[in-house]
C-alpha cells in the first residue's frame, strides 16, 4: 500500500509539473488582459528546442535555456499581434500553436534526419545531490530538479502578483486598462512582459517534457497540455496557487491512469482508462468550482486611443 501512495506520489509530481509551470505562465498573461490559448505551441517548440540544445552541447541546462529562449520569442510574436496590432488574441494563439508544430516537425526531420523520434540526449531526470538526505532522500533524488524548480516559481509568481507593486499593475492592466494608462501605467508594457514571462513558463514546461521526463524529443508528445494547462487556469479561478495546484490535480488523475494500466489482466480497457485525467476535469470544471470569472480585460483589444472592444 505504502509503495502504490509513493508511486502514484512520485507520478503526480512529474505528470503535473509541466502542466503546473505552464498554468502560472498562462495565469501571468491572463492577469494582464491577454488570453494564450498558444501554450500548447509554447510547449510543443520548447520541448524540441531544449532537445537540440542538449543535444549540440551535451549539456541538458543550456537546452533549458534554449527552451525558454524559443518561448519567450513566440510570446513576443504574439505580444506583437495582440498588443501593438490590436488582433484577435485567439487567432494569433492558434496560428503560434500551428508555427510551433511546423517548427518541430521541420527541425526534426533537418537535425535529427526522421521524422517521428530524436536521437536521445542528456537529460534532467533526477536529482542525484539530494540522494544524501536521510529518509526521504531517495525519493527526492528520483524527482527532476524542473519539480522543484516548478515550486520555486509558484512563489515567486505568488509573491509578485500579491505584494509588488508589479503584480498590482498587472491587476489594474488586466480588469481596468484605461484607468491604469490614466494612472501613468503603460498598458502594452505591462501585458508585453506578462505574456513573454507566460513565453518563459511555458517554455520550462515544454523542456520538461523532452528532457525533464525523458530524453528525447516525439512528435505530438506535448498531447493536449497546453489546453489542460489553460484549464488549469480556470479552474484555479487566476489564482496562481490555484492554477498550480489544479495542475496537480490533473498530474493525479494522470499517475491514477497509468498506475491502473501497469495492474496485469486488469479488466477495463486502456483506452477507457487514458480518458481518466480529461473525464475528472471535465467534471470538475462543470460541476464543482462554480462560475469561473476571469480578469474584466481578458482577452479584449486595448489602444489608448481608443478601446478596441
């Protein structure tokens, strides 16, 4: 009973961390106004840049910050869009989600010569330096460092959005843009770094993916965790402890399917049992965490000359 709590334990953490450093990337943007539904090509060109990265150097850290380099840069594209040019923000995400596979699909077939998986490279799977620690340390060594890199930037989010006088420009940005550019506070500035920090995040969790969980880049591999991951968001009502954890929540339900796989002869079938993490959400979403209101500016042109929409 003990090893099934600490598998499905060690499972939740990795399955939910991706989603998790992706969630308080989208709360960050979404806070400012702008809606990026774009996450999932921010995962999908991170997750094969960190691959190449790794794979050039040898070295899986400078693939992370080819990962977050290759985020942030598809955020400013849809900062650009968005934020100087007035366009719609759901279309300019799902035409980034359509590049970013492009992108990969491209890049893997000219780095790598295939089209299906890369070559493997160094990772970041674990964490052997913390094998010392008594008791818990072997199960702390099994974790990569992105899971407690992931609670490291859920405090940091936290501490930003709640207590600096950051956080509460991105607030006023984000539910009253007019009075903010009143005040003397830069509208497109403030949603400019909120969506590239949400390009950085996003970019952590794409790089998980490929060498964080593995160590190798597949085609498709990010699978709907972007999407998941601005589910999380809502769930969590904006809130990054809220997003954070109902990443987690997801990564739960996610380790429960995969445990429940691993029972020999068990009797449902798989595909049924893969629908899991989607069917808990959905039931969550629906039923149990009530009207879901986000930032009054969400997702709404703004120009301070004249208000878009």
């Amino acid at each position: 009973m003990l090893s099934a709590l600490s598998t499905i334990l060690l499972s939740t953490l990795r399955m939910g961390t991706p989603l998790a450093l992706t969630a308080l990337g989208g709360t960050m943007s979404e806070k400012s106004g702008v809606t990026n539904i774009g996450l999932e090509g921010i995962m999908t060109a991170a997750a094969f840049s960190a691959v190449v990265g790794s794979y050039y150097t040898g070295n899986p850290w400078i693939g992370v910050l080819a990962a977050v380099i290759v985020g942030i840069l598809i955020s400013a594209i849809h900062s650009f869009v968005c934020i100087t040019a007035g366009g719609l923000q759901n279309i300019s995400a799902m035409a980034l989600v359509m590049l970013a596979d492009g992108f990969s699909a491209v890049g893997i077939n000219v780095v790598f010569h295939t089209s299906g998986n890369s070559a493997q490279v160094n990772s970041l799977s674990s964490t052997p330096v913390l094998a010392g620690i008594p008791v818990i340390g072997n199960f702390l060594s099994k974790l990569s460092p992105f899971v407690y890199l992931a609670f490291i930037m859920l405090a940091i989010v936290w501490y930003i959005l709640k207590y600096t006088p950051l956080g509460l420009r991105i607030n006023m940005v984000g539910e009253q843009p007019k009075a903010a550019e009143t005040a003397g506070i830069s509208v497109a500035k403030i949603r400019y770094f909120s969506v590239m920090a949400s390009g950085f995040l996003g970019g952590l969790g794409g790089a998980f993916l490929s060498i964080g969980q593995m160590d190798l880049f597949q085609t498709g591999m990010v699978s709907g965790r972007g999407y998941l991951a601005l589910g999380a968001v809502i769930m969590g009502k904006w809130n990054p402890v809220g997003a954070f954890f109902a990443a987690m929540f997801f990564g739960l339900f996610e380790a429960i399917q995969i445990y429940v796989q691993m029972i020999p002869n068990f009797p449902i079938p798989h595909e049924f049992i893969q629908m899991i993490p989607y069917v808990a959400s959905l039931i969550v979403l629906a039923g149990f965490i009530g009207e879901a209101k986000g930032p009054a500016a969400n997702g709404k042109p703004y120009s301070k000359f004249v208000n878009l929409r």
